[in-house]
C-alpha cells in the first residue's frame, strides 16, 4: 500500500514518529515545490501548518529519493 504525507524537512521526524513506527521499507521523497505542476496548499493541522499536494507528483519535481527509517 502506497500512503503520501507531506511536510517540511523540520516536520518529517515527528510526522513519521507519530504515524509511521515499525514500518519498514519507507521512502523519504526531496520534492522542489516550484517544479510541481499540480497545486499545493498550506494548511493547518492542530497547531502546524502542512504542505497538501493535490494530485499526483510529477516525477521532475522529485529531486531526491532516500530510504526513511523511522527512529
């Protein structure tokens, strides 16, 4: 099963302690917001505020892939 999340790079730790613990085989996805040709939003979640792509990452947007251990 595929599952996206998006946040900036000081959100990712947390992000990934809180719904993704014990999960093996995750990807980290460096993506250039000016190169994504679909919309991004700012949005708050609780007290932060996540960037929402709505639809789906073109793959030159995409600058970086690194394997994500959570811990």
């Amino acid at each position: 099963m595929i599952f996206h999340i998006c946040s900036k790079a000081e959100q990712v730790a947390g992000v990934a302690n809180a719904f993704y613990k014990g999960v093996e085989g995750l990807v980290l996805l460096h993506i250039a917001l000016d190169k994504l040709q679909v919309e991004v939003r700012w949005e708050e979640v609780g007290e932060e505020v996540y960037p929402h792509i709505y639809g789906p990452i073109n793959l030159d947007a995409v600058v970086e892939v690194e394997d994500f251990e959570v811990g």
